[in-house]
C-alpha cells in the first residue's frame, strides 16, 4: 500500500472525513511495519486497538448476573396481584375482628336483663304476690289522698253559686 | 424477551459496555458494577424495550446514564476524584500487563483521560469501538453536529498533544 494514498486517509481522518471503513483500513495498516514518519501515528491506532481488547476482567460475572436476574424473577404480575389483594383482605380482617370484640365488650357492661332470681316457684309466687300488694298500698294511698281534692271542687262550686247537681250536671254535658 | 435471547443479544455486549463506563470512570470495580446495573435494567425493563431497535445502542445508552450518575454522586460525596481515577487505572493492571504496555500507550490514556467529558465519549465510541456518527448520536443524545465537533476536537488534542509533540520533539 503506498503511503501516498495512507498520507491523504490521514489527513481526511484529522479532520473528521473518513467513513468507519477507511478507519479501519488505517488500523490495519498501522498494524503492521510503517515508515519512520509514521511510528507516532501507528502507536495511536494501535492504541485504540489495544483498548478494544480490554475485557470485563472477572470469569464469573456472567454467572453473576444470570443469577441476579434469577432471583428478580419472582416479582411478576402473579405477586404483585396477591400481594394488593392481600392488603385488601388484611383491612378487611382488622375491620371484623375490631367490630368482635367490641361487642363482647358490650356484652360484658350490660348483661342481659332476664334473668332468674328464684329457684322455686312458689317462693316466687309469693315474693310476686308480696311486691303487687306493696304496690296497690300504695296506689290506695295516693287514692285516699287525691279523694281529698275533691272539697276543693265542692267549695269552688259553691263560690260560683252553683249546686252541685248543676255542675254534676255539666260534667256529664261535657 | 426471554433469557436465551437475553443471553445472545444482550449479555455478549458486556465487554463493549464495559469498556465505556471505565473510559468514563477511570475505575474497573465501579465500571463492572455499572455493568451489572445496565443488564439488570435491560433485563427487568425487557417488555418497554421490545421496539428498542438498536439494543447494543440502547444499553451503551443506559450505560453512559448510570455512569454519569454514578460519577456524580462521587463528587458530591467529596471524595477526592483525580487521585482516585490515578490509582484505579494503575491498579487495574496487572504488573505482567504494566511491563507490557508501552510508555505511549500510558501517555495516551492519561491524554484521554484528561479530554474534556463529550470529546472523550466521543473519540471512545468512534475511534476505539467503531460506531458510525448515527449510533453516537443516539448513545450520546446529541445532534450530528455536536458530535462531529467534539469528535474534531479531540482528535485535534490526540494530533497535537501527542503526534506532534513525539515527532517533533517540540
């Protein structure tokens, strides 16, 4: 190859004309023995060859990584979907087992009402029988006492001057 | 996608990817872990990236992303960034390969290394990976014209820097 024609490639290459091709065509011939003149160029080419060269320097990586990809696999759509529906149920859960013992809380503060106090019917009878006539004593009571306000009714009949057929009269009417 | 395809399309570009975020790192350690950041992205992120047409571009994309991120949380943790990009590059080699290279090749990695951010994506992804300027610009996310200037630029600072210098003696 004349170093003519490599000359010329040269100076298209410094100012950035050169098609990849033709860069490739200068490092291979700056691969091989050059002139004299050339030798400072020739060791840039065969620097970026050299660099070209350079590998991921650690055998295991490949094994590395296929193992790192191995281990995000499981995080598909499949979990990704229990997992939201899991926190749906989670609330849910938190929600019923809240509204349960509340209630047996409730249960516990007032307790139910009914409740058999007697074991014997009799005996209950009797006490039944006892509390309804404390009761009606005292209804009696009140009675005898609330007959009394009936002289107010009298009296005040008389002060409008009227008898008391008349105004015994006028109840009925009304 | 499924992990036979992810096995052949997406995890052969490793090296390709890893190469990028150690250019913009300066570290093999943070650069491997982007790496595996990038391909278990793609991987969970397979069914939106289904009319992805380009996938090598498109992780080299994500790529760049984490790494810029990465270097900036590294700045603003004010952890010394120069003296730490020195050390890595050197402790990345073994003292086989150290013996190997070349001076030159130290001194144009350090050259590159010290180019201004977009030139030296650029310059990596064209004159060491082989990208056409279409690929670049969309692993970039710059027009044509950004990239054909940064591209410009940075190999001006190869010419001069380095061409120039060594042969001239200047």
């Amino acid at each position: 190859m004349d170093s003519k024609h490599i000359e010329q490639l040269l100076e298209k290459y410094w100012n950035c004309d050169t098609s990849l091709e033709e860069e490739q065509h200068l490092r291979e011939y700056f691969r091989g023995d050059v002139p004299e003149s050339m030798n400072e160029v020739a060791e840039v080419f065969r620097y970026f060859d050299k660099q070209q060269k350079q590998q991921v320097n650690s055998p295991d990586f490949d094994a590395v990584v296929k193992k790192k990809i191995r281990q995000h696999r499981p995080e598909g759509k499949l979990v990704k979907m229990f997992y939201s529906y899991g926190r749906i149920a989670a609330g849910l859960l938190v929600v019923v087992a809240a509204t349960y013992f509340v209630r047996q809380e409730v249960r516990k503060a007032y307790p139910p009402e009914i409740a058999d106090t007697y074991s014997d019917p009799k005996l209950a009878l009797e006490e039944t029988k006892k509390a309804l006539m404390m009761i009606s004593k005292g209804f009696n009571k009140a009675h005898r006492e609330a007959s009394k306000i009936k002289a107010f009714n009298e009296a005040e009949v008389k002060i409008q001057g009227k008898t008391l057929e008349e105004s015994e009269e006028n109840e009925k009417k009304i | 996608m499924n992990l036979e395809t992810f096995e052949n399309r997406v995890l052969p570009t490793k090296n390709k990817l890893f190469r990028f975020a150690f250019r913009l790192l300066g570290s093999s350690e943070e650069a491997k872990d982007i790496v595996q950041e990038v391909l278990i992205k793609v991987w969970n992120g397979r069914e939106q990236m289904a009319e992805v047409q380009n996938m090598e571009a498109w992780c080299m994309r994500i790529t760049k992303n984490l790494s810029l991120d990465r270097l900036r949380s590294r700045q603003r943790r004010a952890t010394d960034p120069i003296e730490e990009g020195m050390e890595i590059r050197n402790e990345t080699l073994t003292p086989h390969e150290r013996t190997e290279i070349h001076e030159n090749m130290q001194r144009l990695n350090e050259m590159i290394a010290a180019l201004p951010e977009k030139q030296r994506q650029v310059i990596h992804l064209r004159d060491i990976e082989g990208y056409s300027y279409n690929e670049i610009c969309e692993i970039l996310e710059l027009d044509m014209n950004q990239v054909k200037v940064n591209l410009f630029r940075a190999r001006t600072a190869v010419r001069e820097k380095f061409v120039k210098i060594n042969a001239y003696g200047l």
